[in-house]
C-alpha cells in the first residue's frame, strides 16, 4: 500500500460537489474522509461549487449542501460563504480563468477546435458502433473524420472562429498510451488511452467542463490530495494528462478514490431511490424537489444523531484497525488514516446506522433528547413542561432507536388517550381479583413518597400479601398505566405519571372491565 507523503506539505483538500440536487450519503463520506485528513494533519478544508453545467444546476442545490454538512459538524475553512485567499469558490464565478489553458493546451498541439454539429456528431456516433467493437467515441480513431481544428486548414478554422461557428475545445488524447498513477487506496493504477475519448474542456460559451475547471482550480487552489468516489477513477487518466500537458506534474496532487457505497444487500451501488425502497434515508437533509418522485426524507428529520451517522459513514470504507467502534469526530480525527480506507465497495447498513443511533441517543441527557422532540409533541396536540419531557425523555432513552420514537413510545406519558393491549388484559384479568387490584389503586392513591424503589417493595408485598403472584397483577397495574407490556420500569413510570393519575388510571380500568365482551 503506497504511503501518503505529508512531510513537509500543508495538506489542501476541497470537497467539490456539483450543485445538482440533494446531497447523497456518499458525498457526505467524500467530505467526512477528506475533512478528517485536513485536520488530522492540521490542514485545510475547501469547498469548491463545480457549477460549471449549467444544464444541471439545481437552485437551493449549493445551500442544501452547505447546510448539511454544517448539520454533519463539517465546517469549510475555505469555500463561498468564508471567502479565503485562492477564490472565487465557485466554478461559474471562475470562467474567466479556464480559457488561457485551454488555448495553451491548444498551442502545444495537446488540444483542438471540434466544430461538429450536434446531428453530425449523432450521424457518426451511428456509424463507429457499426465500424468499431467496442463504443464508439471521438478519439484518436475516428478524429480525423471530424471537422475539426486538426482536418481544416488554419485559415478555415480561423474564418469558423470568427464569423462565430460554434465550437469546443478537445483534448488531443494519445493514440495508445499506458497512462500510470498511483491512487494511495489503489496502488499503481494504469489505463490505457486508446479505452479513452477526447474529451471536450471547454466550451463554445467560455465554460469549461469538470475535467478543465477541476484539473485548473486544483492546481490554482494549491490542492495536495484529490478523495473522491471511485467513479471518479477513470477520469483521472485525463486529469494526469492535462498535468502533465500543463507542466504541472511536479504539483499533481496524490489521489485516494474511495470505495463505492453498496445496497445493504451489498448488490449494486446504493441509490437515491434505494432510500425510498427500502424505508431508509440516504440524505443527511430532507430535501423537497418539485417532482415528489425525487423528494426524500433525510436522516435529521428521520431522527437520527448528526454524530451517530458520521461515526457510522466513517466506518463505510475505513477502519481503525482495532475493535472500537464508538468514536466522536475528535477521535475521529486522532485515529483515521487513508492506509486503512479499503478498496472494496462498503455496504450501506441500516441496522448498524440505528445500533449507532441507539448508542449516542443513550449517552445524551434527557434535555437534549426533548430538545429534538419538544416541536413533535406540540404536533402531537399535547402539553408537556421542559422539565416532564426531559424525564420522559431519560427514562425511554435506552429503549429508542431514533428521537420519534419518543412520541411513537411514550404516548401515555403524555394523554389518557392512550392504546391499550386489550387482547392482552383480557388474558389476565380474573373479575374475582378486581377488589386485590381495587386496592392496589389505593395504594397508589395514598402514597406519599416519591422513591420510586420504596413504592416498589410496597406494591410487591401488597401483592404478596393478597395471595396472587406477581404475574397475575403487574401485567394488569402496567396495562392500566401504560396501555402495554412494554416499556421502562413500571414504578418510576407511576411516579412520573403521577401518583393520583395512576390510581384514576387503574380505576378506569377496573370499570371499563365490566364492559368488556366476554
Ligand atoms: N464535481 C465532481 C462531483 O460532483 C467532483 C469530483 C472530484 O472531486 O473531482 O463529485
């Protein structure tokens, strides 16, 4: 495994995404692995919009992005909102920048002017399938069919340019070339130019595409290590190429690709839609899109633990190398090293997602906890003080996967409208024990204690007292109370609840049992 070189570098990474909808969970990765090296090395961490496709711009897309990963903990030292000292930060606020190189690439006989139509380029593409075995593309193959800067003669070239012909800039690939590098997640990396298209980098318009606008911004940004996802691995032959063309191979930056993101079945890509198939997130944010098909639910609102899913996203690809598995961001920082980034594709785990959840909503306090669901209780119609649901909150908090559930759990905490196990009840309830649990109400009804332990042994020897067992009567006591058999410690629940509203629930009990069918 080649070693990352940082000796006596300033590590510069950017997390470059291209404003074109919602965040997926994998970018969310690609920003965490390259904002926990920045740190760990005392780095900087760039945001850098790549908006150069104007056709897929998605507006709110840029604050979407800014905003969760803020939610995420991942804060830019340097991007568009901060400002810093290689910007603007944004591509389109670039474009001035790009046409030099591209007309440099041009001089040096490593670029040319393609003036084919949009119907031409069609017609062709028809016929290499035909002519070729394998896709057809525009390369060192099929160019010299073209009408380009390389089949017309200088004058006819500069007559197109200047009576405005529309046009785009190329890369003049090798014919057949072995192009190396060496990916720090990968090792020696090699592809072969002829498998490769000449692709175009700048525009007729004065943009310039991702492979110019990242190639040129990384090297004016000062970038030394490019993470990305491995989609991204073969672009790279291009981008080493246009190093080396631009002269800048002593400044290339050293790349990590990351491992691709699987379905949790571990079959394929994870996909935007995979979240709505299979009832998961895989947005940090909600996002609304005017088409509901592309509309999603993210892990905030879901409910979930900003810190739970970044210790769970670190474990997407990387390991410690030891058994911890709970680490804060700071931890994060002090362990995470790219030699431990694997190269094959990390499934995408729902179940270890909410065990992560569970583990940090059990070590937060009650009143952070209500802080998350003091808005869903509202909704919920119900009236609760800050210091009743932090208690609530405390006391369901081992037993919840997610902040919801607190409301989904915890209903008769909060009304006596609450659902009860009637199938249940039926089962226990014996009429001819009604006056032992009559005067169990009664016991609860005079108590005057609030030691929840005390209440405890009182009510168990009540119990044994009556000559019942203790499965013939707190399944009763807990469905009049909680509607369930399920829940936190019945006697801390009593004395949440209250003492008098527990005895009114028991006794409503006891009534509406001389209603029930037989
Ligand atoms: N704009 C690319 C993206 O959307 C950036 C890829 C890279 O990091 O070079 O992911």
């Amino acid at each position: 495994m080649p070693q990352i070189q940082i000796m006596h570098q300033t590590i510069r990474v950017r997390f470059a995404p291209s404003p074109t909808g919602a965040l997926h969970i994998g970018g969310v990765r690609t920003a965490l692995f390259n904002y926990l090296l920045a740190k760990k090395h005392n780095g900087t961490f760039i945001l850098r919009i790549e908006d150069t496709d104007q056709n897929r711009f998605v507006p709110g897309a840029e604050d979407y992005i800014i905003e969760a990963l803020a939610w995420c903990g991942l804060h830019f030292d340097e991007g568009p909102m901060q400002g810093g000292p290689y910007g603007p930060y944004r591509q389109s606020e670039r474009k001035h920048m790009y046409a030099q190189f591209a007309d440099q690439l041009i001089q040096k006989g490593h670029a040319y002017y393609a003036f084919d139509s949009a119907e031409s380029l069609e017609h062709k593409r028809e016929e290499w399938k035909l002519k070729f075995d394998h896709s057809a593309t525009y390369n060192a193959l099929t160019r010299l069919e073209m009408k380009n800067s390389l089949t017309m003669s200088a004058e006819e070239v500069s007559e197109a340019l200047s009576s405005g012909q529309a046009y785009t800039i190329r890369l003049k690939m090798p014919a057949s070339e072995d192009v190396r590098f060496t990916d720090i997640i990968r090792g020696e990396v090699s592809f072969n130019t002829s498998e490769l298209d000449d692709k175009i980098i700048l525009k007729g318009d004065g943009m310039p595409t991702y492979h110019l606008a990242n190639v040129v911004d990384d090297y004016l940004m000062k970038i030394t290590h490019v993470i990305r996802g491995e989609e991204w691995l073969s672009s790279t032959a291009h981008h080493v190429l246009l190093y080396r063309f631009l002269e800048w191979e002593s400044v290339m930056p050293q790349f990590a690709h990351l491992p691709l993101i699987l379905k949790p079945d571990g079959k394929g890509k994870l996909s935007k839609r995979d979240g709505v198939k299979l009832g998961m997130p895989v947005f940090p944010l909600s996002w609304e899109d005017p088409n509901p098909e592309d509309s999603f639910v993210g892990f905030k609102e879901a409910g979930f633990d900003p810190d739970a899913l970044i210790n769970f996203l670190a474990f997407l690809g990387w390991n410690p190398g030891t058994e911890q598995e709970i680490f804060s961001m700071e931890e994060l920082i002090q362990a995470f090293d790219l030699s431990h980034v694997s190269k094959g594709g990390a499934r995408f785990d729902f179940d270890k997602i909410k065990w992560f959840n569970q583990q940090y909503l059990k070590n937060q306090s009650g009143e952070e906890i209500a802080s998350h669901v003091t808005l869903l209780i509202k909704d919920a119609g119900w009236n609760a003080s800050e210091e009743y649901l932090a208690a609530v909150c405390y006391l369901l908090k081992d037993r919840i996967t997610v902040y919801p559930d607190i409301v989904r759990d915890g209903v008769y905490f909060f009304t006596e409208d609450f659902p009860k196990d009637t199938d249940t009840f039926k089962k226990k309830w014996n009429p001819e024990h009604k006056n032992i649990i009559q005067g169990l109400a009664d016991l609860l009804g005079n108590w005057n204690s609030d030691d929840s332990t005390e209440l405890e042994h009182a009510v168990k020897d009540y119990i044994a007292n009556s000559g019942l067992g203790l499965g013939q009567v707190l399944p009763i006591l807990r469905i009049a109370i909680a509607g369930t058999l399920k829940g936190p410690d019945l006697f801390q629940t009593v004395m949440l609840i209250g003492l008098r509203k527990s005895q009114a629930r028991i006794q409503k009990l006891i009534e509406d049992s001389s209603h029930l069918p037989a």
